[in-house]
C-alpha cells in the first residue's frame, strides 16, 4: 500500500498514455514541485461529483503518473505533460489543509500486451486516423497490434461520457474493454 497526491480531473488516464496539463492551483503547484523533487508519481482519477477547482468525489480507480515535460509560462502557470504508469484502487482518501488529496492506494495487476484480434482491426484503423493530428502522441509508441494499447488510446481520445471511460479504465479484460467500445460506439455510427 502506498500513499500517492492526488490530481482530481473530468478525464481517465491509462498507462502509456499522455495527459497535458496546466497547471495555477497552489495545492497543485506545490504537488508538482514535490513530485519532482521526490518519486516524480502522483495519481489521477475521475471526479465522480464536483469540479476540478474545489472539492470533488472520485472513483476508486485511477493511474499513476509521471512528469516527462514541463514548462512555466506568464503570470505564473504551470503546463506540465505526465505519463500514465500503473493503475490503482483507492482504499481511503484524505484532503490536506491546503486542498490536495491523498489516496492510499493499492496498485493493480498490468494488463499484459494481446493481440488485437482482426474483428478490431477497424478499431485499430480509427486510432491511426485519429492520432495522426494529435501533437500530444507524437512520442507515444505506437502498438496498433495490441488490443491494451488500441482500447486505452481509443478511450482516452474519444468523447465518450466519463463514467463510460471509468468503467472501461475498471475493466480488467483487454478484449472485454474493446467489446464494450465497439458496442458504445455503435450508437454513434448509427446516428452519424
């Protein structure tokens, strides 16, 4: 078990991918400068009720992240880029003084790579098309041929509803995860 700040968002993280942020809260400017200082991990999880600014309620499950880049700009805001690194359940939450929470988490099992079945290959096609105006992926390693990797940049990037994402960052099964998005994005064919 471990003990992780914590970054309250209206997004889900998966591992490997990116997620940019800027950054002016003082709770959070001070989580940044620590996690630099220190280990370099905080935790990102999905506001359930509230708002990035002030109190908010989180799910259970989130990602740890690392800061890969970083940069201050006028008037003192903090644009950072982190990199989703290993997926956790929260056990208890605790908000500081200052605003910042922190979680004691207990880290998940990784999914290990599989290989995307052809049924997905369309899936697969979506992504290429859909990251290739993306400058954030640009050093992301691509792995068109993994259904973990398709799946976690498909839900990432899409708009789908964030308890939608939520459910699918909790699912445990590479090739359930990317069932579950076809059938979501049925819908969204269908209508277009």
């Amino acid at each position: 078990m471990n003990e992780l700040p914590l970054f309250p968002l209206q997004t889900v993280l998966f591992p490997g991918g990116p997620l940019a942020l800027r950054v002016f809260e003082a709770r959070y400017l001070d989580m940044v400068a620590r996690s630099l200082r220190g280990e370099n991990r905080f935790g990102v999880v999905a506001i359930r009720q509230g708002a990035e600014v002030g109190a908010a309620t989180t799910y259970d499950v989130g990602t740890s992240a690392k800061i890969v880049d970083w940069h201050q700009e006028s008037g003192g805001l903090l644009m950072i880029v982190a990199m989703g690194c290993e997926t956790f359940r929260l056990s208890e939450t605790e908000r500081k003084p200052d605003g910042l929470y922190v979680g004691r988490v207990a880290w998940l099992e990784a999914l290990p790579p599989q290989e995307l079945p052809s049924a997905h290959a369309p899936l697969a096609a979506l992504l290429r098309r859909l990251l290739e105006p993306l400058p954030l992926y640009r050093k992301v390693t691509p792995a068109f041929d993994d259904a973990v990797w398709v799946g976690a940049r498909l839900i990432e990037i899409l708009p789908l509803a964030l308890a939608f994402k939520q459910s699918l960052l909790e699912t445990q099964d590479a090739l359930l995860r990317l069932e579950r998005l076809a059938a979501g994005l049925r819908p969204l064919e269908e209508g277009a």
